[in-house]
C-alpha cells in the first residue's frame, strides 16, 4: 500500500510529541503523533518522573492528536489509567481503543468478582463438610462412649460376682483351728 510506506517513510510520522502541564488542580498530558513502541518507553519514563497521584487533582491525558497506537501503546496506556488517569479522544479509532481497554478493564473486575465469589463458595463447603464431618465424629464418639460406659459396667458387675462368689465361698469353708 503506497499510502502505508509513505507514513514508514516519513520520519516525523512515526514521532511522538509529549506536553505536560500542570497547575494545582490539574495534571495535563497533551500527546501527539504515534503510540508506538519506541515513544511509549519515554512516554512512560516522563510518566515515573513528573506524575504525582493526588486525589484533589485530576490527570488527564489528551489523546486527541494521537493518530495510532500499537499493543505497547495500548498496555501503557491501561498502566496510566490504573494509576488515575482519564483519558479524551476524538478520532473514532483512539476512542474504540480507549473503549477496548475499558472493556477489557471490567471483564478483569468481572474475572476478579468471580475468583472472590468461587473462593467465598470453596471455603463456606469446606466448612459445611469440616462441619458434617464434626458432628458424625461427634456421633460416634457418643456412640463409642456409651458403648464403652456398657462394656465397663459389665466388666464391674463381672468382677462384684467374681467377689461375691469368693466370699460365698470362703463363708461356706469350714474353719479348722489348731489347739485350744
């Protein structure tokens, strides 16, 4: 496509332009020309040095003379809005990126929801089961207990007979004395 070698070509076409300003209530990043692999590594070292999270200004990144972004655009740019920027465009093809990030955004909360929910439902079987599992020991135990109680009686009514029988029998000896 000649139009696509023009654009390779060009070396001020592959550029990115980086403005920052900023005020007291207010971070403003202006970008111009491409988000591309090259840029987005000076992109993101300008972002380490000059942003400054603060919860009373906001940051915001004008994306409206970014005429392309590539995969390592794409991935800076989901870092920037994780750490509190909010991105503006006005070409519909930076907006269905921006849209796309988004969306992947949600569908990892989504992702996350789900992992918290199966974790939550995991751990309250596991405790049903320990619990089930308490209560049948619990049962058998009272279970062994009471047989335990009744092979212990019977041992002690066993050993009153064995005594009773020996001290009937030691009764029913005649005593022999010697001399008197």
């Amino acid at each position: 496509m000649p139009g696509r070698r023009l654009l390779e070509a060009a070396p001020e076409s592959s550029m990115l332009k980086i403005n920052f300003t900023e005020t007291p209530t207010q971070q403003k990043w202006i970008l111009h020309g491409r988000l591309i692999a090259p840029w987005v590594r000076e992109l993101g070292t300008n972002w380490k040095n000059n942003h400054k999270r603060n919860e009373h200004r906001a940051c915001m990144v004008d994306l409206n003379e970014i005429t392309f972004i590539d995969k390592s655009g794409e991935r800076l740019l989901r870092l920037l809005v994780s750490e509190g920027a909010q991105c503006i465009a006005s070409s519909a093809c930076i907006k269905h990126v921006l849209d796309r990030l988004a969306a992947r955004r949600r569908s990892r909360l989504l992702n996350l929801f789900a992992v918290f929910l199966f974790a939550v439902l995991l751990a309250v079987l596991v405790c049903a089961i320990s619990a089930n599992a308490s209560k049948q020991a619990v049962a058998t135990n009272v279970r062994s207990g009471l047989a335990s109680e009744q092979v212990l009686s019977a041992r002690f009514r066993e050993k009153q007979s064995a005594r009773r029988a020996f001290n009937h029998q030691s009764a029913a000896r005649p005593t022999v004395s010697f001399g008197a």
